[in-house]
C-alpha cells in the first residue's frame, strides 16, 4: 500500500510539473485606438493614394507552446477616412464598399504560421461587400511585451496583403484607378 501511494505521489508531482508546459492559449482584444485597417492604390498612375478605416475591433488568440493562433478582426466600413469628406461619401457608395448594405469588413483566420517563437503569416478569409476570398497576411513586424502604461501582457503587429479589388465588386474605374490594393493592418491588441 505504501509503495502504491509513493506512485501515486510521483504520478501527480510528474503532472504538476508538465502542466505549465499545457498552458491555455491567451486571447487578446484589439485596441481600437491604436489599431488600424489602412488601404492604398494608384490612382491613375499619377499617385499612391492612402487611407484608413478609424473602427477595427476584435480577439487575437496564440498559443504560443503549440505555435498556434486565431485572428477574428472587423472593420467599420463606415469609418472610411481619406481626408476628404467627399470622398469617404464616393468610397461608401455602391460602386465600391456600399456601407448602407455591408457596413462592416471581416477577417478570420483559418491558420497561423509561425518561424520560432513568432508569427509571420496568417491566413484567412477576407469578406468586404458580401464577397469572401481567400487571402495570406504577412507580418513584418510583431511584438509581445507587457505594456508599458497598462501592464498587461500585450502584442503588436503590422501585416499586409495586396487584393484585386474587382474580385470584391467594387472595381470602378479600373484599370485607371488601381485595381490592386494593398491593405496593410497596424494592430495592437491587450491580454483579455
């Protein structure tokens, strides 16, 4: 009996040992003050022009043992700013985001691929106006650090993937206006 306890004793040490290495996987919420979806294209050859969508709200989950991960991220289309109120109203029309019936933009990963301990791409599934495509991120840039002002664990990351936006029927004026749009994410996001 006594040789029975001992084993059952090693057994349970061994277990408490191990499970640190079983950790959860730890969900963060994006900070939407310094999280933002930006876009750009030629217009006309003549200029890149840049924009951003002032809304973006959602969880990023890593585990970061098993080197996996989960991107859930929406955008306020409505939130469009280009820096000239005429043109937010242009890019909210039909012929390109039309807000009035899609008034947000999705992505949500399907996989994340790590090099080490970091994340270098996530792909996904990209929805804008109803439409949704198949699409790859990839990360320049990513940080897990405690927050300095907030000391929580926190991450940053910037990523970007080109899209044809014809493919998301909203391809007026092209070729003239880019139909190519690179849409790069700086995302900063608070452990839950």
């Amino acid at each position: 009996m006594i040789k029975l306890n001992h084993f059952a004793a090693s057994i349970v040490l061994s277990a408490a040992a191990v499970a640190p290495a079983f950790a959860a996987p730890d969900t963060f919420t994006v900070d939407a003050s310094h999280s933002f979806a930006r876009f750009s294209y030629s217009h006309f050859g003549m200029s890149t022009q840049l924009s951003r969508f002032n809304k973006t709200s959602g969880t990023v989950t890593l585990d970061k043992a098993a080197r996996t991960g989960t991107v859930d991220i929406v955008i306020d289309t409505r939130s469009v700013d280009t820096g000239f109120d005429t043109f937010n109203d242009h890019i909210q029309g039909e012929d390109f985001l039309d807000t009035a019936k899609y008034p947000t933009a999705t992505f949500k990963s399907s996989k994340v691929t790590f090099k080490g301990e970091k994340p270098v791409s996530v792909t996904g599934e990209l929805t804008i106006k109803g439409v949704t495509k198949p699409v790859t991120f990839k990360i320049q840039n990513y940080v897990a650090m405690p927050h300095p002002m907030l000391k929580k664990d926190a991450i940053g990351a910037d990523a970007t993937v080109v899209i044809k936006r014809s493919e998301f029927n909203a391809g007026k004026y092209a070729p003239h206006v880019g139909d190519g749009v690179t849409i790069s994410v700086a995302l900063e996001a608070i452990k839950s």
